[in-house]
C-alpha cells in the first residue's frame, strides 16, 4: 500500500463524497508502513486533515476509497497548513 498512496490522489469517502486530494503520506519508519495521509481539504490547500490510514479500503488509478462515511471523517482533526 506504501507505494501506491501518493499526493495529489483523490480520497472519497464510502458515500461516495470527495473529502480533498492527498497531500502528505506519514509513515510509521520502523514497519515502512502509512500511519495517516494528510488531505488538502481545498484548492489553496491551507486547510488539512489527518485521517488513520487503516481507513483506506482500496486505491485505485487517480484515488483512494475510503472506507467511513463523510460524516466520520469530518471528525478528525482539521488544521491550518
């Protein structure tokens, strides 16, 4: 999964929403495995969001599924990036 998720994919939640484009990819170092993908939230790209990559349920060509609903998402913490 590593190498697949990558900036500037699309990430759409299990309702089918566009939640933003990924912007960041953090990786746990010891296990070279994604911990959180970080989400532009709009196009200047100064609103993020973390969300927990176990969240990811597959990723395809040009985005990512995810595999909660909009409504859960929007929980995780926001900041200004």
């Amino acid at each position: 999964m590593n190498d697949k998720l990558k900036e500037g994919l699309n990430v759409v939640s299990s309702d089918g929403d566009h939640m933003g484009k990924i912007a960041n990819v953090y990786l746990d170092t010891e296990e070279n495995r994604p911990i959180f993908i970080k989400l532009s939230k709009n196009e200047n790209a100064n609103t993020a969001q973390l969300v927990p990559a176990t969240y990811v349920q597959e990723i395809l060509e040009n985005k990512v599924l995810l595999s909660a609903k909009t409504s859960a998402i929007e929980g995780f913490p926001c900041f200004n990036s």
